[in-house]
C-alpha cells in the first residue's frame, strides 16, 4: 500500500480522539505528582492495551475460554473484577481517565479494521498516536503557558 492511500485511508477523527484521550491522561498523571512508577504504569497500559486490541486479542479470547472452563477459572474471574470495581469506586478519577482512554483506543481500532489496515498496521498506528497524546500531554503540562491554575 503506497504511504498516500495508507494516509488517506486512516479515520482521523478518531484518531485525533484517541490523541485528546491520552493527551488528556498524560495532563493528568503529570499534575497529580505521580513519580517513575506511576509513568512505568503508564506506559505498560499504553503497550499492553494496543497489543491486547490488535495482534493479543485472538489468543487472549481462546485463553479466556479455556480457563473459564474451570470453577477455579470463574473463581479468579470473581476476585478481579472484585478488584476492578474496587480500584473503580476508590479511585474514581484515574479509572474514568483510563474508561476514556480505552474507549477511544476501541472505537480508533474499530475505524482502522473497517479501514482495511492489518493488525500490525493497526498496532503501529495505535502505538505511535498513544505515545504521541502522551509525550503531548507532558510537554504542555510542563509549559507554563498552559498551566491554567493547576
């Protein structure tokens, strides 16, 4: 595919939401003082999210399936999303930061496989607008311009 048509073809708009997400979440972990970790945990989100909607997702579905066949399997199952709705009701703003990001990374991956784009062309798509939107969001949080009271 020449790089004109592989241009042309991308859905920019949301793209340019996904851009919004992440610029967004990273304005966000930026200015409530979140130390390597917290940027470690970032990043692993970033990868880990483009790789679970783009190449991960079929062996993840068949993984699912074969590990909920087990009562230990629904068992686990329970106890994270336990979890997950714990870390949801205590930290309620970094969880609608991350519900956002992942909505936007869904629906951007939804327009580039209507688009035609394979799954590596999707994940480098996805990777390189996500780490974009937070190098973005870092940036411009750093900038005094942009403060805005914070």
């Amino acid at each position: 595919m020449p790089i004109g048509s592989f241009m042309q073809k991308l859905p920019w708009i949301s793209l340019l939401l996904l851009l919004t997400a992440y610029t967004s979440f990273s304005w966000f972990v930026t200015h409530s003082a979140a130390s390597w970790l917290a940027w470690a945990l970032v990043i692993s989100f970033t990868l880990l999210q483009a790789l679970l909607l783009t190449t991960l997702f079929a062996r993840l579905r068949i993984f699912a399936r074969r590990w909920l066949r087990s009562d230990l399997g629904y068992f686990c199952l329970v106890l994270i999303s336990a979890i997950s709705v714990t870390f949801a009701l205590v930290w309620f703003r970094v969880f609608g930061y991350c519900l956002v990001v992942l909505a936007a990374e869904i629906l951007a991956r939804l327009d580039l496989q209507n688009s035609g784009y394979t799954r590596a062309q999707s994940l480098a798509v996805l990777t390189i607008v996500s780490f974009t939107g937070l190098v973005l969001g870092w940036a411009t949080s750093l900038n005094p311009v942009f403060r805005l009271g914070v």
